[in-house]
C-alpha cells in the first residue's frame, strides 16, 4: 500500500509519542498542584550609625556623628518577590485588615522606608500609600496587597534604630492556596535544576518529536504544490467594499500556489456582474477564470450565473465629527434623504447643512443602503463637487462617487457630510465617525442577535459550474472554507461557513 511508507509509519509514531507526553504533562499538573508562593530575603543589613560595630575593633561609620539618637542606626533592604508559578491579585491576601504582609524588625524600631522602583511594573507604586496599607509603628512594618506576577519583586530600604544587625527579620501574611516563605538567591557556584525529573522526561519526548517531525519535513519532496491548489490566471472582480479581502486571500493564495496568477480588478457589484456576463457570451465554451463579488444577490435577467454565498457585511452611516450625534432613526434617515430635514440642527445637532456623500449606481453598498434602510428610495444626484446644489431647486444636496475609499475622504473633509461604507471602513479614517441605527450599534460580533438593519450578504458569482480542477474553484473554496475565513473575520465580516453565520445567511 502506498500509504505504508516509512515516512508515514514514523510519522504516525511520533505523533503517538506526542501525544502520550501531551498525556503526561496534564498528568503531572493534575497530580503536582501548582500552589502560589511568596519568598522574601534580606539582601543587605548593615550599620550605618557612629557606634563602634562588634568585632570591629577601631571602625566607624559616622553618616550620624551629629545625630546622637541615631548612633545605633542600620539599613536594611528587604526584597519581596512572587516566586511561585502563579500570579498573586490582591484578593489572596488572607491578613486582617487593608494590608497584605507584616514585617517585624526584632528589637529595633522603624525610622523610615523607602520603595525601590520595580523593574518593569511601574504600576505597583501606586499601592505604597498609607490608603493601601503601607505604615509602620516601633519594629512593625505594614505592606499593602500588592498583586505580582510570577517573577516580578520589590525592594524596601528600612532605616532603624535600636538594635544591632544580628536582630531577626521575619515576614509574615496568609496567601490563599500559597504561602510565604523565606527563600535564598543562589550562590555564583550554585546552579539551580532548570526542570525537574518529570519535566527532563517530557522535555526529552517532546523534543524527539520536533527533530523526527522536522528531519521528514526536511527529506521530504515538497516540489509538489498543497491539496487543493491549481496554476492559471483568474480575475476577481465586483465589491469595492470586499475588495480588501479579496487583495490578501489573492495575495496568500499565489504564496501557497505557485504557478497561480490572481488579479483583483474592483469596480463595483453591478459592474462586476455585468462584466461577467459578457465576459461568458464572448467566452466560446466552458466557464471563464472571473470570479466576481457581489454585495447583494445579483438582479434579474443573469440566470446562467451561479452563486456562492461567503460572508455577511455589516455596513454604516459615517458623519462628519462636526456633527456630535451618536445615532440617528431610520425614519430620520429617511426624512433627510427625502429633503424633508436639510440642517443637523433639526436634530439637535450643529447649525450646518447636511450634505449627504453618495456611491454610484452600481455599488453594492449603495444598493444595500437603498433597499434596507431607505426601502427602495434614494433621490438623484444634484452636486458635483458635493459642496454646492447644481440644481437649486433640488431639495437634497447629493453626489456620487465611485468607491468606498472616495466616499471616506469627502466626508471627512466636508463639515455636515454624510455617507455611508463597509463597517471596518469607517473605523480607519480620522475626521468621522460612525452612527448607531435605531439605538444599535454597528458591529459584526452580535449581528444575528442584534438585528442591526444595515446588514448583507456577501455573494460569489461563476458562470455556470466551474471545473472542479479549475483556479475558480480552487479559489472559490479557499475563500468559502480554507484560509479564507480568518481573512474575512480580519477584515469585519461574518463568514457563512461559520456556526454564526450559518443561519443568517440560510435565512437571508
């Protein structure tokens, strides 16, 4: 049998070792509980005061020559560290009261305390105020609750008096599931074990596999291109606003096909649809390499092309940020489409004219807007330049454009505009923002529960039934099923293979 190879029985093998060591690590964690642990050390504690230090015949240290209460004094700097293998809130501390840990300084009293600065976490300062905790009265030391990483420390420098170097430091404080302990830095001659025994194990297991996996990977004939792929030309044309999708899984699927050529030629739905069209009648036979994308079922009277249902498009109205309103009604929209409101004061907004920043007629997105927010009515174009009415007795100022990109950058430019693109659009350009429909907020994460009203699916149309060896449907499913699904949730919209978007687009 050809699959019995000796390449694949190995293969097999080492993915049972994989998996028996995968066995064995949940075993070990299962079995060895992980318990959360905070060690504390004095790193130095040494005289500072004018005493004459024992066994030190003839020494002083005069810092407090001048300060005869302070001839006994000595330093001490205390490092407090997480040194177990879970992080520490400050809802494990078990002590009574607002602080976490005490310190007690046998025999000597506390004259001051300073807190060096963590490496890394400058935002555990903030706990080492007297609100969290952090007082001391005679020898004792209260420190606050403060949360550590694994591995992450602070210091406190203690000034006292009253008692020699040889007085005892102690910690103490109660850790939920964990304790505080003393613990010790290791000598330049210690070497700590990295790994335990049953670690050493695992680790040896799993690195056998890597190498095995990597020496097939490595001997292997990879001339051969993935499952699925196929070589040619195809041309992707349709939705400007999923023309961004398009561009990266082209660009991805050339990588993972060489011998593929795919070029994304965006003018619009009803364009691409036209265009398929007679790119089949001119076609003598077969199925051309177009694939075009459409937002919306295509209209009537295109019979012989076949649809694939991708992705559901969330699209939004954008205004510019002169505007200071968060939401508008869709019976609101509707009344400025109709010319019936003609400044944003009318709504409680700035004293400015409402330009409104249309697509063209073969835009998808536009279609969309007509047929799901405006119930089928849209006025005519009455500017060019979308600033002034050619038309004075008009009762809208409008104009069109021909992409999502021309429609973003007028309405950002424009004091009073509004427009309208596809939902991750209006997110990437300064100057606008985007507006909630009847109190629901433009998003892809919650569409089908939300209802939100400015929505689509995302359709993909071949003439006829492509080859199943062909580019088109190489691509087809590499965009419907494969890789295609993170690109098309990178990029703001729901994918119909998905569980979510199943249902939205079986009913739609």
């Amino acid at each position: 049998m050809e699959w019995f190879s000796a390449e694949n029985v190995v293969a097999v093998l080492t993915a049972v070792l994989g998996v028996l060591a995968s066995v064995g690590v949940l075993w070990y964690e299962r079995r060895v509980p992980r318990r959360k642990r905070i060690g504390y050390r004095v790193q130095m504690d040494t005289a500072i005061g004018s005493d004459v230090r024992p066994g030190r015949a003839n020494v002083r240290l005069g810092l407090f020559n001048e300060t005869p209460d302070m001839s006994d004094a000595t330093l001490v700097l205390l490092r407090i560290e997480n040194d177990g293998s879970q992080s520490i809130a400050d809802n494990d501390y078990t002590a009574h009261g607002i602080h976490g840990l005490t310190v007690e300084f046998t025999d000597r009293v506390i004259r001051g305390v300073a807190v060096t600065q963590p490496p890394d976490a400058d935002h555990l300062m903030e706990h080492f105020e007297p609100s969290y905790g952090f007082e001391h009265t005679g020898g004792t030391l209260n420190v606050p609750r403060v949360p550590l990483n694994p591995g992450h420390h602070y210091k406190l420098l203690v000034l006292l008096t009253g008692g020699s170097v040889d007085c005892p430091v102690t910690v103490s404080g109660g850790i939920r599931d964990g304790v505080v302990v003393p613990n010790r830095s290791a000598t330049p001659d210690t070497k700590p074990p990295v790994f335990s025994n049953p670690a050493r194990l695992i680790t040896v297991m799993l690195t056998i596999c890597v190498v095995t996996l990597a020496s097939i990977i490595v001997v292997r004939d990879d001339s051969r291109p993935p499952m699925g792929c196929a070589k040619g030309s195809l041309t992707v044309t349709g939705s400007t606003a999923f023309a961004p999708v398009a561009r990266e899984l082209a660009t991805k699927y050339e990588k993972d096909c060489p011998g593929s050529d795919i070029e994304v030629d965006a003018d619009g739905s009803a364009a691409g649809i036209r265009e398929l069209a007679e790119t089949a009648a001119a076609h003598k036979g077969g199925s051309p390499a177009v694939v075009t994308l459409s937002d919306g079922p295509k209209r009537a009277g295109f019979d012989a092309l076949r649809e694939n249902r991708v992705a559901v498009s969330a699209f939004a109205l954008v205004v510019h940020d002169d505007v200071k309103l968060d939401g508008l009604s869709t019976a609101d929209i509707r009344a400025i489409y109709r010319g019936d409101i003609t400044n944003w004061s009318e709504l409680d907004g700035p004293d400015l004219p409402v330009r409104l920043v249309s697509r063209n007629a073969g835009s998808g997105t536009r279609d969309t807007f007509q047929r799901r927010i405006l119930q089928g009515f849209e006025p005519g174009a009455s500017s060019t330049d979308c600033r002034q009415k050619d038309d004075a007795k008009a009762r809208v100022l409008r104009c069109e454009l021909d992409t999502t990109e021309q429609v973003l950058n007028t309405v950002k430019k424009l004091p009073g505009a509004l427009g309208y693109s596809e939902l991750r659009g209006g997110t990437q350009v300064k100057g606008l923002h985007r507006l909630e429909l009847d109190g629901r907020a433009p998003s892809i994460d919650d569409i089908a529960e939300s209802g939100y009203p400015y929505r689509e699916i995302e359709y993909a149309y071949t003439y006829g039934r492509p080859p199943a060896s062909s580019l088109v449907s190489s691509f087809l499913n590499y965009l419907i099923r494969g890789s295609g699904q993170d690109v098309i949730r990178t990029h703001g919209h729901l994918p119909c293979a998905t569980p979510e978007g199943l249902k939205i687009c079986a009913e739609e």
